[in-house]
C-alpha cells in the first residue's frame, strides 16, 4: 500500500514536471531550507501515509480508492466548470489533483473506524437527532453556497445527488463518522489548498465551511457508492458462480 501510494506520488511528479519545478525554483538559497520548506504539506502526508498503511486491505482498498478516484473525477469537473473554484493552472478540472482523491478516501477510511467507538455510544433518539441537525445545516451551507449556479445542470445533479444520499439514511451512526472524518481531513487539505493559492474559491475564503463540510458530504457519499457496488458485484459473483 504504502509503495502504491509514493508510486502515485513519483508519476504525479515526473508526468507534470513543470509544476514540480515551479514549487523547487521558490526556494532561495539565501534562507535556511527548514524555513521555506511547507510543513502544512508534509505533515498532512505524514498522517495520511501513516493512516493508509494501517489495517491495509489491497482487495478492500482497491475498491474504495476506485470509488474516490472516479467520485474526485466528477467533483472537480463540476466546481472548475460552474466556477465555484479554479486551479492556479486554470485547468477544468486538473488531471493532476485526482489521484488526491482516492488517497483521501482510504485516510478517511481509516479516520472513520477510529470515530466510531465514539459515535456507537450515541443513542437511537440522539443519534437521529444529530444526523438530522449535521445534514440539515449542510443542505442550507450547500444552498447558499451554490446559488449562484444554480442554473448549471452539473450543480443541479449535485443538488439531487445529495439530497437522495441524505434523505435515504443507511447505518446513521457510521455516516455522522464518515462525515466528522472527512470533514477534519478536508480542512486541512483545503487550508493548505486555499492559502497556497492553489485553488481559489469564487468567495475568496481561506478556506469556505462550506468547502470543508463537503469533504464530509463526499466520503459519505463515496461510502454509500461503494457499499452499493460491492453488494450488486457480490450478487452477479453469486449467480456467475451458480451458473458454473
């Protein structure tokens, strides 16, 4: 797993040089290199790497990171392409910030079971209220974030897609820990994102609440897409095996 993960690393740099070599040409041999160096960077890679290599699971994994990386595909193409934020390369989307997705998704993955022995000791009542308070306080940042694209059809399949997720509730204790999680890791990503001028979001924040909850919405969305796939690949494994 790990291997898999500074492979990607190592083709993410060598395919797109010339935004590596940009970053390596800010640094001014007149500083210590300590001081120039992005620490914010290195230390959410330190904690993702040392969240992906425990309780690796290459035939579990390999279904959440292909998930993450057609679901990263599918979100960046609409925020670059209804404008609600742009990359400093003016891309639409980037090819090179999907494989982020995927390794974000098995460091939620991981973030997540570590929340649930909290989140278990929730009752029925309060857990039914809490899940309708988080995701009711997400449709209204959502709304008023995305209004004004509202009349893009991608913002209206995100709308809906959304809204189909939240409504239609599967085990709300592991969704409120798939979204806590994914929220905490996206605020990271997004400060660093936001601050480094790699991204901009039309609003200008440093980063948007509504940018860090919508990492939460996309692990739990992600969450339920794989589930979904898993159950109707074991049921055609199952009748292929009948049928043999």
């Amino acid at each position: 797993m790990l291997s898999l993960f500074f492979a990607s690393i190592l083709v993410i740099g060598l395919v797109w040089w010339p935004l590596l070599a940009d970053y390596l040409g800010t640094f001014d041999p007149r500083f210590p290199w300590w001081a120039q160096v992005d620490w914010l960077l290195l230390g959410v890679f330190a904690v993702m790497t040392l969240l992906i290599m425990s309780r690796a699971d290459l035939r579990r994994d390999a279904g959440t990171a292909a998930v993450g990386l057609v679901g990263g595909l599918v979100i960046e193409s609409w925020g670059t392409q209804t404008g609600l934020w742009t990359y400093y390369t003016l891309e639409r989307p980037p090819l090179w910030i999907i494989p982020a997705w995927p390794v974000a998704s098995l460091a939620i993955d991981r973030l997540t079971t570590l929340a649930m022995p909290a989140v278990s000791r929730i009752d029925g009542l309060q857990t039914r209220l809490l899940y309708l308070a988080t995701f009711g306080a997400f449709t209204v940042l959502m709304l008023a974030f995305v209004w004004p694209t509202l009349g893009f059809s991608l913002t209206a399949a995100a709308l809906f897609l959304c809204g189909f997720v939240m409504v239609t509730p599967v085990h709300p204790r592991a969704a409120l820990a798939t979204f806590a999680a994914g929220a905490a890791l996206g605020y990271f990503l997004e400060l660093w994102g936001t601050t480094r001028g790699c991204w901009t979001y039309y609003t200008l924040e440093t980063p948007p609440l509504f940018a860090v909850l919508a990492h939460g919405m996309a692990a739990v969305a992600f969450w339920r897409t794989g589930n979904t796939v898993g159950r109707v690949a074991g049921k055609l494994v199952g009748r292929t095996g009948l049928i043999r």
